[in-house]
C-alpha cells in the first residue's frame, strides 16, 4: 500500500464499509496507513451481514452502528466519534447506496414509488442529514473535506442502474449547496468523486454489470479505475493538498466520462 503520511494527525469517520470488496473498506484502510484515526460505521443490519468488525480489529478503529437516516442515530455517532478521537472531525466519507427496486428487479418504468422514497432517503438524502447534523453540531474542524461517493448515471443514461441514477444526481447537488454554507461558516469543503464501475459486492448486483465493466474498461484510455486508486484519491481530497477543491464532482474513471468513441471498442463489434 503507498502511504506518504497525507493524513498524520487527522481524524474522520468512514461511511458504508460492508467487507473486502467494499470502496469505504479500502478508504478506511488507506486513511489509517496515511496516519489518521477513525470511527468505522454502518447500518445495523448492514453490520450483520457484512464484516466491519474485523476492519475495526485491523486498524484499531471502533465501530459504531447508526442508520444513516436518523438524525437521532447521527448525532450519536459524530459526538462518540469526537469523543473518541479526540476531538472535531477533519474528513468524513459518504458511501451508502441502495435500491429496493433494483434488487427486486423493478423496471424504471415500473417503479415501486414507495421503494423510490427509500432509494432516495438512504442513497441521498441521508447525505444532507449527515452534512446537517456536522454543520448544526460543529462537529467538523476548520479546513475539513467532506465527500461522497457518485457514479455517472447521474449524468447520463444507465437504464439498468434505474433509479439509482436520481439518487446520484441529488447527492451531487446537496454537495454543491451545502458546499456553500460548509465553506462559508468553517472552509470546510463537500465534493463528490465519480468513480468506474467497481466490483462491490453492491454494484456487482446490478443487471449486466460484467459486461458493462468491460465496456468502461475498454472505453477508458487508462481502463477502470481500482477500488485501491479511488482509496488513494479520496486520501488525497482529505488532505491538505486539496484545501481550495469544493462542491465538485471529480471523476474518478480512468478518462471514460471524456470520451466519445474508442476504435478498441468499435472493433470488436
């Protein structure tokens, strides 16, 4: 693992860590041997079927259960974690998605519009609350990077990602507009990093996903992008070598969002 002490000294908390396979797995890792502290968390049934505890185990992080969608599970997570750590939070990361629909196989057309609320709430909304309760709280330290984690159906068409794609967008957007008060009251910066397909254990869920993967690979000049490089990216925007970097969504794709057309991919049709 590269490690160049970007972190030393800092502390955060990390959203969404399921097990191995997981991006906030690897961001967790990766901040730690960067020399920050952190608190690890996750829904409770998420915790029960995922392995955040042996995480916690391996960087000395605890772990702290909250429904990302309870102000209530909030607050108690952000005053233990300052607690714990020792003081206000420097980096925070967001990375929770889920679909009723999807995982049941509704098309968008089609859509379970009840579902859709929960999709929106724990996929987006649960980033506001988050931002909110740090902002209301003061539990962030001036200077301090908050960032989420996005996918390009915000942007684009991904039929098969569904209404995932509308989550996305409005996550993007709250990292814009909360972007400006953070900034205003503390400089505290809100991005958002859009990042390849990757196989999660969520994403790898989706309909079509292996030959999707492929296709971005193929299409990227640099191919996908690691779960490994996108812990080292995040790293880097919690850092202090990114203090003016606010309310951006920062692709993380090896050059597929720049891209129209490769001869690599033509060729094989």
């Amino acid at each position: 693992m590269i490690q160049h002490q970007l972190l030393a000294g800092k502390r955060g908390v990390v959203f969404g860590a399921l097990d191995e396979q997981s991006i906030a797995w690897h961001v967790a890792s990766q901040c730690v041997a960067e020399g920050a502290r952190i608190t690890l968390t996750n829904a409770p049934v998420a915790m029960r079927f995922g392995t955040i505890q042996k995480l916690g185990e391996q960087l000395n992080a605890e772990v702290i259960s909250a429904d990302a969608t309870s102000m209530d599970d909030l607050k108690t997570l952000f005053e233990k974690s300052v607690e714990i750590l020792g003081g206000p939070l420097d980096f925070v990361l967001h990375s929770i998605g889920m679909s009723l629909n999807v995982r049941k196989g509704k098309t968008y057309t089609d859509i379970n519009h009840e579902w859709m609320l929960k999709t929106l709430d724990i996929s987006a909304i649960s980033f506001h609350k988050m931002m909110q309760v740090l902002y209301q709280t003061d539990a962030m330290a001036e200077g301090g990077s908050i960032l989420a984690l996005t996918y390009i159906a915000a942007q684009r068409v991904f039929p098969d990602y569904s209404e995932m794609a509308d989550a996305k967008a409005l996550l993007e957007s709250f990292a814009r507009s909360f972007g400006y008060h953070f900034g205003v009251k503390k400089h505290v910066r809100v991005n958002t990093l859009s990042q390849s397909p990757t196989r999660t254990t969520a994403g790898s869920g989706v309909k079509g996903f292996d030959d999707f993967f492929s296709y971005a690979d193929a299409m990227a000049p640099l191919g996908n992008a690691s779960a490994e490089d996108c812990a080292r990216y995040c790293a880097a925007l919690f850092s202090d070598y990114t203090k003016a970097v606010t309310m951006q969504n920062l692709f993380h794709d090896g050059g597929f969002s720049s891209m129209g057309i490769n001869p690599a991919v033509m060729s094989k049709g």
